[in-house]
C-alpha cells in the first residue's frame, strides 16, 4: 500500500513537472485562491491562524511574504539549510547567525546576508539597522518579496515591478521609476540538483538594464545616477578589464582563461551575448552590473555578497559548507590559494605568492 503511494506520488511528480499543468502565475494574475482566503475560513476553520481578529488582505498567511513561502520556501528560495544555488539567493541566511573569526577578531553576522523581510511566520524580520534602503529612502518595514515582484504577475523579468509600479501595502505608494530588467532565468527550483541552479552552463543570462532597476531603492549606490564616487556600475569594461575577466582562471593562474569558456557565474556581467546556458566571457561592451557582486535576495556573505568581501583568501571564507563557492573548488578555482574575485576583472593579486609566504612577525 505505502509502495503503491511512493509510486504514484512519483509519477504525478513526474507528470506535473513535464507538463505546464503546475505552472502557477503563468506570467500573469494566479488563481486568487492559491493567495487569498474570502472568509479566513474553510471547513469551519481558520486558513490564516496568526490573524484571528483580520488581514488586511485577505491573504492565507499573516504577511505577503509570509503568503508567498507556503510555495516558494520548498522551491529553494527559503531552504531550510542554506544548501541552495538560487542565482537570487537563498533567505536562509538572513535567519543564521555565521561566526567568522579572523585575526583574533570575531564577527557574527545575520541580518547583514541580505534583504530581511516582514515574514515573521519563516523567522525573519525587518532589519534592525538598515531602517531605509541604504542610497534610498525605501522603509525597510515593508520590504517583501512584493516590494520586488508584482504578486498579480506582469510580462517582466521574474515578474519585477516596472516603471510606475508599486506593492499596494506601502503607505502612500512607492512608485518605481526605472524598468524591469532584460534578462532571462531558469527555473524557480534552486535545489542544487535543479534546473535553477546556478552554475557553469545554467544560469540568469543578464542583459541589461539591472543596476537601474535596484537603483528604484538605491539610486545613491548608482554610479551614473549620482555625483557620489562609487564603484562603477552600468559602465562597459572596456578592453582591458575584458581581457582580463577572460584570461583569469584563480589567483594561481591568470594566462590560461579563454572567451569561450571564462564566463563564471560567480561574477556576472551584462552582455547582449548572453544566454542561460552560455559560457562565453565579456567584450569590451559588457557592462559590470550590481550583481556582478551582489546576490538579490541575500548570500551566505554580509552585505548580500556574491563572495566574501572582507576576506583574503577564500578559503578563510564563512561559513564552511556554503554551496556558492564550493562548487567551484579545485576547478576553476584553486580555493587553497584564491584572493577576492574583484580580481577576475582587476588582477590586482598578480604579484601573490602564498607558497612563498612571509612569516608574521
Ligand atoms: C500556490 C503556490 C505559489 C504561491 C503562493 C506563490 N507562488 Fe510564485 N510560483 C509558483 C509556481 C508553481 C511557479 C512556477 C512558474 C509559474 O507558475 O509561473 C512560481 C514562480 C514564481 C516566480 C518566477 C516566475 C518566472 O517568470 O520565472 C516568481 C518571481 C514568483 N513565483 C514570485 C512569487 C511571489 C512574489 C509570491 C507571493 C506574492 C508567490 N510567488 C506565491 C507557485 C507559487
Ligand atoms: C501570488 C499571490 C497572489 C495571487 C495569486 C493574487 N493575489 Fe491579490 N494580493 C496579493 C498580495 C501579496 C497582496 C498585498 C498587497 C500588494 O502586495 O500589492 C494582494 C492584494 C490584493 C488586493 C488589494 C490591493 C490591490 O492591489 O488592489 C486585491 C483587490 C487583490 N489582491 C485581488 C486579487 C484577485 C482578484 C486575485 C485573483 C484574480 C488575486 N488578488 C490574486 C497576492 C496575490
Ligand atoms: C523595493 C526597494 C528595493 C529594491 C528594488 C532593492 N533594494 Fe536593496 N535594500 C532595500 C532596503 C529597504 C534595504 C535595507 C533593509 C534590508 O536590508 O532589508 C536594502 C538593503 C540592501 C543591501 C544591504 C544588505 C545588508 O544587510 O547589508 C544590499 C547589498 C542591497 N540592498 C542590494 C540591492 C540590489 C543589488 C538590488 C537589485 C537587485 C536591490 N538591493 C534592490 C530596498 C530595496
Ligand atoms: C530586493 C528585491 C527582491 C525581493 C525582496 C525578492 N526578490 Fe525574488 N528576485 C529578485 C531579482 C532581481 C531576481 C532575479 C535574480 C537573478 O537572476 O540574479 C529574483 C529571483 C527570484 C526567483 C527566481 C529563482 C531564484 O531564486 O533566483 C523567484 C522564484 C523569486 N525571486 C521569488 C521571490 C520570493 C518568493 C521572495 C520573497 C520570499 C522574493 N523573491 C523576494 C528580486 C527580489
Ligand atoms: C564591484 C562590486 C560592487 C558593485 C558593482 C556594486 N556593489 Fe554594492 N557593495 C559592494 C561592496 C564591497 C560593499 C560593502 C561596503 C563597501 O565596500 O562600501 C557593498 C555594499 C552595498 C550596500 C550596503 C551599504 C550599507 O550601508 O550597508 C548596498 C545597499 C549596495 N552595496 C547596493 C548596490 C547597488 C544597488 C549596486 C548597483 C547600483 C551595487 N551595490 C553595486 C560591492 C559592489
Ligand atoms: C566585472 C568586472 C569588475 C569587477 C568584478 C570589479 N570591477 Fe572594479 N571596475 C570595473 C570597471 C569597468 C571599472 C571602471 C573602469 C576602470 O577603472 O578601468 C572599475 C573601476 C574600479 C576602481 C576605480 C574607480 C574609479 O572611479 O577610478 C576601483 C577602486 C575598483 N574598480 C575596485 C573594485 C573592487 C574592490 C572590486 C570587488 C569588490 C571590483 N572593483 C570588482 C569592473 C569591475
């Protein structure tokens, strides 16, 4: 009998997979039911049980975040252990405290993974420092994964809010004043088996317009958007940094790289060139982007980096076991002897010889 159930269960699996049948917002408005609740009630019992007295939109968890993980946390984009390659990234982290000790100094770091959410249900909470978007003034009491997506779906990228777009729970509007992104992604499944992993060969084929799109929230951080020096961001590579990004394999080897195989989906660029399977580098036309070094949802580094920006050699990096760079182990890194990845475009670790390290003192 229980066979029989592991059988069946595995062959609708298998069906509804192959099949449009489960696809769910197909780009557009989703059934109202798979989010709201007309009564709070069904079979004569609470649907949302954290809001006995209401919710403000009739929704059949006490958050819209909170709504959109009774699917997505089993996709990936919450997982219960971090062990996910959602080009995204995974809002596990936000929840964990990592302990990094360097140089007899320790740090512990939570909240700094990333954008932390109103979804109390899934243990995360607005961030406790960070009250506005830093560069920009979004409160960060209503950051949720509808202060990105449009929860009734649009014909965008990952459904991201357009130009004049806003969620509905934000006082008095938000309204965004750049376009979605032109990119394309895999699928929402982000296990590290998936479809939607990112990794050589499959990942999010960036092509333009990104940075702009944070900048509805962080125009500060917006090289072409303010007078304040910062990292360059939207601008072309031109030749140099091209050449380096495609020759550069890891701090040990900087000659061997080729066009046709350098593109590391740890350090994105934009490029009208690429596709979710390519593995072609940049041109001197590829523009570095904000998530050349950042993740969107957050990562198992502070400050939602792609890799860990205060440590030396990657290897020190925290926490142990994280999946993003491990994967990369040994090819194409050679994680005994990697310095930061800014390096894949400025080769400033050329002159590094860890094998011939100087004593300290
Ligand atoms: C009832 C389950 C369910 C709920 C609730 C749900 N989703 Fe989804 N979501 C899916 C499925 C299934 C897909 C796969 C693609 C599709 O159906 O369009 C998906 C895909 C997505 C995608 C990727 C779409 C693309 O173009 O690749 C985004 C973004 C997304 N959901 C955001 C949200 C947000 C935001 C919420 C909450 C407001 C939410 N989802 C609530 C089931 C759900
Ligand atoms: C994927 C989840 C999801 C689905 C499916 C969904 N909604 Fe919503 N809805 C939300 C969320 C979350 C909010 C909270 C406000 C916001 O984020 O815009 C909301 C708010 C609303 C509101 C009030 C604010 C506004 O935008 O006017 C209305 C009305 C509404 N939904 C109607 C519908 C109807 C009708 C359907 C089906 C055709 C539907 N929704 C399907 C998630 C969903
Ligand atoms: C709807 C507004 C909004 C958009 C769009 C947005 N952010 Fe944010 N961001 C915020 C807010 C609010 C905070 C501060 C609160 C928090 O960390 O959740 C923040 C914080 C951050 C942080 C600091 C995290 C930390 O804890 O140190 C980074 C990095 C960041 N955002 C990057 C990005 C990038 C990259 C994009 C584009 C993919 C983006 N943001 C899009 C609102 C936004
Ligand atoms: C700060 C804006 C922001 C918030 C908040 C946000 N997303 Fe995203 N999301 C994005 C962007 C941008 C991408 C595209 C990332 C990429 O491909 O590099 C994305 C990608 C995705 C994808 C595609 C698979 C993946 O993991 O990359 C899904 C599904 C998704 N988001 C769902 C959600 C859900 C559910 C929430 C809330 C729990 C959420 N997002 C919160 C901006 C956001
Ligand atoms: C070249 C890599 C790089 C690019 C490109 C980049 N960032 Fe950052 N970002 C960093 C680093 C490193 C930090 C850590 C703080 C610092 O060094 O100033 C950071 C920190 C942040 C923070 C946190 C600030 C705080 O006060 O906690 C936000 C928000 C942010 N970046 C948003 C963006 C946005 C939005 C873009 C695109 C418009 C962008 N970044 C492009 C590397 C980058
Ligand atoms: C995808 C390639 C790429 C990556 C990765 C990258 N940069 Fe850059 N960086 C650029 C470009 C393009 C410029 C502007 C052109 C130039 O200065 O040659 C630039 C310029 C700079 C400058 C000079 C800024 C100025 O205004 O003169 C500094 C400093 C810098 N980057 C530091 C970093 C650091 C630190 C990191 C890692 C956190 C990093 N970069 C990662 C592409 C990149």
């Amino acid at each position: 009998m229980k066979r029989l159930f592991v059988f069946m269960a595995a062959l609708l699996f298998m069906v509804g997979y192959s099949t449009a049948a489960m696809a769910f917002h197909d780009a557009g408005v989703a059934r109202c039911a798979g989010c709201h609740t007309m009564h709070n009630s069904q079979g004569g019992v609470a649907v949302d049980l954290d809001s006995p007295t209401g919710n403000a939109y009739l929704l059949k968890d006490a958050t819209p975040s909170d709504t959109c993980l009774m699917c997505h946390a089993a996709y990936g984009q919450k997982s219960a252990d971090g062990q996910t390659l959602g080009p995204g990234g995974d809002f596990y982290w936000v929840t964990t405290d990592v302990t990094y000790s360097s140089h007899g100094t320790v740090t512990v770091y939570a909240r700094e993974h990333g954008h932390n959410l109103d979804a109390p249900g899934n243990g995360i909470v607005e961030d406790s420092v960070l009250t506005s978007a830093p560069g920009g003034d979004y409160d960060s009491t209503y950051m949720g994964c509808n202060s990105c997506h449009d929860p009734h779906g649009n014909m965008n990228f990952r459904m991201l809010y357009g130009a004049g777009d806003t969620a509905a729970n934000y006082p008095g509007d938000y309204s965004f004043s750049n376009a979605a992104p032109v990119a394309t992604g895999n699928s929402r499944r982000t296990g590290i088996a998936d479809t939607g992993a990112e990794k050589t060969g499959q990942h999010t084929a960036y092509v333009s317009g990104m940075s702009d799109w944070c900048a509805n929230c962080h125009s500060g951080m917006h090289s072409g958007m303010t007078a304040s020096l910062v990292h360059p961001t939207d601008e072309t590579l031109g030749s140099d940094l091209s050449v380096n990004y495609n020759a550069y394999v890891t701090t040990s080897d900087m000659t061997s790289g080729a066009y046709a195989t350098s593109y590391l989906p740890l350090i994105p660029f934009e490029d009208a060139a690429n596709t979710t399977t390519s593995t072609t580098g940049t041109t001197a036309a590829s523009k570095v982007m904000c998530l050349t070094c950042h993740r969107a949802h957050a990562s198992p580094y502070p400050d939602a980096g792609r890799w860990d920006f205060a440590a030396t050699l990657l290897e020190e990096s925290h926490p142990v076991g994280e999946p993003y760079l491990t994967q990369y182990d040994g090819a194409p890194l050679d994680m005994l002897n990697q310095r930061s990845l800014c390096n894949k475009c400025h080769m400033q670790d050329e002159d590094d010889h860890l094998t011939e390290e100087i004593p300290v003192p």
